[in-house]
C-alpha cells in the first residue's frame, strides 16, 4: 500500500487504487461463505498485523511435523477448505509459539476505567491514566513459560494453555479490544504455510543474520536486515 493510499483514502478509492491482490481477495472471498456455517461472533475479514516467521525457520524437527499433518489433513480434504485449515492443530500450536517469541506489536496501550490498587504495594493507577502492556515482558516470563527463549509449540496443547492464565498470551491483545482480525490473519497464515510447506523445503538463505536482532526503528516486530529464505522444491 503507497503512502498516499494510507493518507489519503478517499482520494485512493477514487483513482481506484488496489490495496490487494486481486487474486488473493479471490480466494478468501470463495472461503468466506464456507466460514460463515460455522462463525457466530461478527468481526471484520482484514488483516492488521504481520506475522513473522520463528526464530529459525531451518528444516527441522517441527517443520517435518507440521509437513506431516498437513499431507494427511489435505489426503483428507483434497484441498484448502475453511475446515481443512480448521484441523491443523500442530500448525496452530507453532504458530502461537511463534506469536509468543515474536508478537507482532510488542506493546499495547489500554486506559484505566477505575481506580486500581496494585496487590502488594501502596500504588493507585487512577482512572483515566494510560496504561502501557509489555506484551513481550509477559510472553517471555518464566512463570508462564519456563526456558522462554526455546522455541516449543508444545506449550500450546489444549492440556498446557489450560494451566495458564488466560491473559499470558496477548499476540493481538484481548477482551473487548481484541483484534478484529484476528481469525483472518490466523487463517492466512496457515494458508500460506500450507501451501509452502507442501512443495517445498524451507531453508535459511545466508542473508539472514543470525541470531536475529529485532530493530528499534520499527513499532511492529521486524528482524534487522529481514529474514531470507531458500525454497527447494519437493520431489
């Protein structure tokens, strides 16, 4: 998207600038009634966030495993279908662990609606003051993930992300403010990933710099120098 489409909309959808792919909007608009048998809660279809990719994206051992499921999901189905994404619960499980490491706005901003004490302490957060969340402090603490540098999608099994408090995952926050499109970003990515993942082998290109180094210049998580990937295609 130019930066004249983002400042100026209106003059935008007056030129008729595209913002995306047509074939991209193609195919989510085909998925779309697909999702609606089975969503009741109204949120809008766009995606706000970007998500990257885990710390190391080399082939390994959760790479073979999510490859797996998603050759016996696809044996299944026959192709991509709302339900189909819907069954890849490794996959969701990486792709929280990876949310967890790198969530994609690494602070968030919510506004006190009443005075409140913090426990064990003589501070009052008035109401009206500006709070600010430090998601990634939360995600990298050892109370709620012990060894929090490891990359383990196991901390998201059903059994695991029940012992935890609900708020110690807030890649796109939560409550009432919660990102809209939340669902839609989720879903593309295991789109994405499944279509990759079934044809090729992923592999670090050496423009990546290791260990990756997340830059100040930016309000979304962004690696510095970017991440670069080889795709070596499948026999």
């Amino acid at each position: 998207m130019s930066q004249g489409h983002r400042r100026f909309p209106a003059i935008g959808r007056a030129l008729g600038a595209k913002v995306i792919n047509p074939g991209v909007s193609k195919f989510f608009y085909k998925m779309v009634p697909d999702r609606k048998n089975y969503e009741t809660r109204k949120d809008f279809l766009q995606l706000l966030i970007e998500l990257k990719n885990r710390k190391d994206p080399t082939e390994s051992s959760n790479t073979g495993k999510v490859r797996h499921e998603i050759n016996a999901v696809m044996a299944k189905h026959g192709t991509i279908t709302y339900d189909s994404m819907n069954e890849m619960k490794y996959m969701q499980q990486v792709i929280d662990e990876t949310l967890r490491m790198y969530p994609p706005v690494p602070i968030i901003t919510r506004q006190c609606v009443e005075d409140y004490k913090v426990p064990d302490s003589d501070t009052v957060i008035e109401r009206g003051t500006m709070v600010l969340v430090c998601i990634k402090a939360i995600h990298h603490d050892e109370k709620y993930y012990p060894n929090p540098d490891k990359f383990d999608p196991d901390r998201f099994t059903e059994e695991n992300k029940s012992r935890r408090h609900h708020y110690s995952h807030l890649p796109f926050g939560q409550g009432h403010r919660i990102c809209i499109g939340e669902r839609f970003g989720i879903m593309q990515t295991k789109v994405g990933l499944t279509t990759i993942l079934k044809n090729f082998n992923v592999k670090l290109n050496n423009k990546t710099k290791l260990p990756l180094k997340i830059s100040t210049k930016s309000i979304i998580t962004r690696a510095e120098g970017d991440i670069w990937l080889n795709l070596e295609k499948l026999n």
